[in-house]
C-alpha cells in the first residue's frame, strides 16, 4: 500500500477548514464501474462539490489521499443519531468494470474472476490504509462503532441509507467482522477467535441439490464465515447437500464431498430434500402488512433458504403476509401475491 497525496484544494470540505477528532474510520465503496481513483479527484477538485471523502483505493495498492486525515469530510450524510462526518475518516474503494448497475445496490457480474480479483486486491489496500490510520490515530480496530462501514453507520443512525461496502464484499465471501480481525493482525495484534453467534449444530437432511447463483461462493471449513475457507466454488456448479446448520440468520450447507459447508443464500434448490427439523404447517394467523428492513431480501419459492430464489424485495417497500410456516428457529411468512416467502426476521409490522 502507497499513500499518493492530491488534496483536493478546490473542494469546500478543505476550503472550509472544519477539522474533527478522529474517532473511527469508516469504509465505503464508489457504487459505479470505475477502477481509477483519479476520476474522482477530478470530480470532487471544484468549489461546486459536495462530497468528498479522505482517500479512494485501487486494486494496485494505492490510496489517493484527498483530505487531510482530521478535515471533515462529506462522506456519510447524517441519520437520526448524527452525522459520522463529524467523528469518522471516510475511504473509498474503487470498483471493477467488470460489473453493470441493475439498479439500487444490484449489479450484473460480466466477468466473475476478474471481479474477484479486483475486490480482493482493494480490500488488502483497505486493510494496510486502515491499519496504518489506527496507529496514527491510537484507535482499535476491534473497538466498537471504530471501523464500520456505510450500511453500518446507517444502522447505527450517523449515516444515509446506503449498502456499501457489504453489497460488493458478500459476495466474495468477504464481511467487516474479518475486515476488523485483518486490520488488528496488520498492526501486529491477537485476534480472538469469533465464537459462532447461534448453536451451529448440524442436522442430518436427505441429500438434495443446489446450485451456485453467485460468482464465486467460498467453501468453510465450519458453518460460518468465522471458519476458514477450505476452497471456493462458482456460479452454475451443482452440489449435494447432505446436512445444515445456522449460524445467526444464515443456514449453511454440508457438502456431500466433505469439503466443508456454504452458505444457503447463495443457491438455488434443484431437488426435495426433507430437512429433519421440524416445519410447522402454514397457519392462517389473518392477514397484516410488513415493511422489509434488510437492504435486499430474497423471495423463496418455499419457506426456508433451502428453497430457490423467486424474486427479491428492498428495504422499505410493505407487503401483506397471509400465511406463517415456521421452520426450525425461523417463521417465514407468505407473500399475498403469491411470489413466495420472505423470512419474518428482516420485516417490522405495520
């Protein structure tokens, strides 16, 4: 990682002079296909900007430091806490062309393992950039509300409602909890092991298939993206799932080849697999509305994550829930439309 000052002079965010003291770093992610960080300095170098951030990052190890580190920056926007322009450094990582915009945080993968690359090389620059800012900066990493992203600072309430750098990470089986472990192992500092969040006992299902709908979809060692990953497989292949965990709100399945277990939400179920668990019939609890919480949550073709993927609903939008089926240690509720069924965790009642 090389840090390449060109500050922003122009900017009203260095013009101002506002300074903060740094109490967190926050990371973000461009939300466009653009890999260079000099597009965005080019942007934000006028006195008509009204955002900037304190460094963009590229695949090849650079940050393009464009603010002082304890300038106030405009990066965040504000929630009903504050603002975390006001206490957090904000970073942002470029991304591939690779991909294409569908709308909202959704985006098509044109070319799977170059996509792969490219996340992966920024998010090494992010850890060596974050890691040498804590130092200066006295911060741990593993300090909470310290190292957050856009999407947590939301629920959090200091920032807007954006998805990054989640949206992008997930999908390279890549989470902020490891992001903070890399950033204390980078300073020269122990990490204790993430102890999983639930009972992640596995149960005995019959075999079923599944296939990856995803680029690339990391294979752990355990039920858990706090296991190490064991290999990796891609978007198409299919699988036999012969058991499944959960995990906090993910279930994970058990490879038939012993290879380790991968995570449910990103598969498409291709046979009937009876889970031994027990699944309770729908009940007709009378029809109530919900409004969705989760950025992005997936429609099932039945109630449970090892049924297919039939649409995806966003956060904020309401619908009426007409059925309940509870399956293991989650009720899922049916669609009025008749699309499927959306797990009843990521809904508020309305």
């Amino acid at each position: 990682m090389k840090i390449k000052e060109s500050i922003v002079t122009k900017n009203p965010c260095y013009t101002c002079g506002r300074t903060i003291t740094v109490k967190g770093l926050m990371i973000h992610s461009v939300g466009c296909p653009q890999p260079k960080a000099s597009v965005f300095f080019n942007n934000w170098n006028k006195t008509s900007a009204n955002v900037c951030v304190h460094a963009v990052l590229q695949a090849d190890g650079t940050a393009l430091q464009l603010l002082p580190w304890n300038r106030r920056g405009w990066h965040c926007g504000s929630g009903s806490k504050g603002s975390g322009n006001n206490t957090h450094i904000g970073v942002e990582m470029t991304e591939p062309n690779t991909i294409k915009y569908t709308g909202g945080s959704s985006y098509t993968d044109l070319n799977p393992t170059a996509t792969r690359d490219f996340v992966l090389k920024t998010y090494q620059t992010a850890v060596e950039l974050f890691a040498y800012l804590c130092k200066l900066h006295n911060l741990d990493p593993l300090a909470d509300g310290v190292i957050i992203s856009h999407a947590e600072g939301h629920k959090r309430g200091i920032a807007s409602n954006h998805g990054d750098v989640e949206h992008i990470w997930n999908k390279q089986g890549l989470t902020m909890a490891q992001f903070r472990k890399d950033i204390k192992k980078a300073m020269g500092g122990t990490v204790t092991p993430e102890k999983p969040q639930e009972d992640t006992k596995t149960q005995t299902v019959d075999g079923y298939k599944v296939k990856i709908t995803t680029g690339t979809l990391n294979v752990r060692k355990g039920p858990g993206t706090n296991y190490g990953i064991a290999t990796t497989v891609k978007k198409g292949e299919v699988y036999t799932i012969v058991g499944e965990a959960k995990n906090g709100s993910t279930v994970w399945g058990k490879l038939k080849s012993g290879a380790g277990y991968i995570s449910l939400d990103y598969t498409e179920k291709l046979t009937d697999g009876k889970v031994t668990q027990t699944t309770t019939p729908a009940q007709n609890t009378g029809s109530y509305k919900v409004k969705v919480t989760a950025d992005v949550l997936n429609v099932r073709k039945g109630p449970g994550t090892g049924y297919g993927i039939a649409t995806t609903v966003k956060q904020g939008e309401v619908y009426t829930i007409v059925d309940e089926v509870k399956s293991g240690n989650a009720t899922w509720g049916k669609l009025k439309s008749g699309a499927g069924y959306i797990s009843l965790a990521y809904t508020k009642r309305v």
